[in-house]
C-alpha cells in the first residue's frame, strides 16, 4: 500500500528513537512509565516489613535484602521489589499478592517431577500455594526450554475479555523438572470495559489512514506508513501508547481499540507503525512504532 503524503515533510524531522526519548521525558512526571518511589513519602496499604513477612512464608530465605518501591504503570501497579540472593520477588504494594519470581540460581535437578504431560497441572498447583488462579483464566500454552543444559516447562495464560486479548495481561509460570519454580509473572488485570465495538474494522483501518496525514509525526514514520506493504487491524484491550500529546500520561486508561498495524518486512529488517482507535469513538487515542 502507498499513500499520499507529499507536502507534509516536517523541517527538521526527529529520528524516531529521538521521538520516543522526548516524548517520554517532557512535562516531567505524568510521561513516567515505570520509577522508582521514595518509601518514607509514599503512603502504602502494604509496607515492606509485610512485603518482606509474605516472602519468607513461603519458604524463602531472605538474608540482606535489598528492598525498593516501584511505579509501574504499564501494568497498573505499585509493587515491592525485593532482591534477595539471585532471585528477584514483586509484591503488590496495595493488595499484598505475589506478582512475580525469577530464580537465576544454578541449580542440578537431580529428580524428574515435571514431564510433558503434568506440567500445566504442575504449574496450576504451584500457583495456587502462593497465589490464586484467576476465575476467568481459559486455556495455557506449554512450551519447553532449554536453560543453562537443562530443561525449563513453561506454562502462559493470556487474558481475554469476552475473548478479547488484553495486553499486559498474563500470567506465567516456569518450571524445571524437579518441579522449582524458576519465573512467575502474574499480571491479571482487573477491567470494566465495554467489549462491543461500535466501529468495524474496515472503518477502523480507513480512519487510522485519514488520521495520519494529519498527526504531527516525524517524517520517518510517515515514510514508513507510506511505504507499508500490509496493513491490518486486530480488536485489543490496552493502555494506549500515547507520545504525541503531552499534557497526558504516556499511557492512557485500559480500553477497546482496533490496533491498525502498517507493517513493511525485509530478509534484514521489520518495521511497523501502529495505531491505535478507540473502537467506540473512532478517535486516535495512542500510536506506537518499531525503532
């Protein structure tokens, strides 16, 4: 696909890794995606001594610590992040509950617990002595790895809102085949959104190509949406990337967009620009881009 952009080249266009760096660092605090808080000036429902207690209940040996309180608001959380040794705990500064492990120790499995067809059992089973399983949680994807000469079983759960994919909804488990956790993520999303788009996606995909002749973007994006070889829309739940106006946070509030991609491949390279319509308003609520 080709479109006509001539006669909107922008003097002194910013490269597009440019483009994301200031758009993320102007007006200060609301382009924050994810920092670092200071613990003594924010007020939490869960302190870090509980943090730590939450920890330690579940057989965890937590000997110096170290300790930092994270905003994270691509996944709409504020959570406790505690180094101890080589593993990396999160712990929801709000609610208390475990969001995530990463266990990087070496460790020799000397036993064979976990195979192929226990593994999501295995991992279901794991979930539930330290966290709960969601009640809408639908079927898992099972993948093996191979990690540091052994084998890792990987169990994921996308979340889905009436079938709807939702970003940085998941959770994760790894195993390895003694049965050790490895890596938990848990990042379920709690969500009020209307799912019936009142917009198709043939509407969306022609909306998203009179909108961008319009958008302040850098000339190499338009370059690239002029260029684009494909163009395709999917119906997602997400908090859309917004760098273009800077009054607002760099994230938006969970919605229901039609992502319209514009996509041109390569043996050597990909590049896309996506933008994001509100499926409901038809407005141009977000746009993200490969650098």
């Amino acid at each position: 696909m080709a479109m006509a952009l001539g006669g909107y080249a922008i003097a002194n266009a910013l490269k597009v890794e440019e483009f994301r760096q200031q758009s993320s660092e102007e007006n200060g605090h609301a382009r924050h995606v994810i920092e670092s808080l200071v613990e003594e000036t924010t007020a939490t429902k869960v302190s870090k001594t509980d943090a730590l207690n939450t920890i330690e209940s579940l057989g965890y040996l937590l000997d110096d610590a170290k300790v930092g309180l994270i905003q994270d608001s691509t996944v709409d959380r504020t959570y406790w992040e505690i180094l101890a040794g080589k593993i990396l705990f999160k712990i929801d500064a709000s609610t208390g509950e475990l969001l995530a492990i990463s266990d990087n120790n070496v460790y020799e499995s000397k036993s064979s617990e976990v195979d192929s067809e226990n593994a999501v059992e295995m991992a279901q089973q794991k979930i539930v002595a330290i966290s709960e399983l969601p009640a809408d949680i639908g079927e898992p994807l099972l993948e093996l790895k191979e990690r540091r000469g052994g084998i890792i079983y990987r169990v994921f759960w996308q979340q889905d809102k009436d079938g709807i994919p939702v970003e940085s909804g998941y959770m994760s488990v790894e195993l390895d085949t003694s049965g050790r956790i490895r890596h938990f993520r848990k990042f379920w999303q709690d969500l009020e959104v209307n799912t019936l788009a009142k917009v198709t996606k043939d509407e969306a995909i022609k909306i998203a190509q009179e909108k961008v002749v319009t958008a302040e973007l850098p000339a190499l994006l338009w370059e690239r949406i002029g260029k684009a070889e494909n163009v395709y829309a999917s119906l997602v739940i997400e908090k859309p990337y917004n760098p273009l106006d800077k009054s607002k946070p760099i994230l938006g509030q969970y919605c229901l967009v039609w992502e319209v991609v514009f996509e041109r491949g390569t043996e050597r390279s990909y590049e896309n620009v996506e933008l994001s319509i509100d499926a409901h308003s038809g407005e141009l609520v977000g746009i993200n881009f490969t650098k």
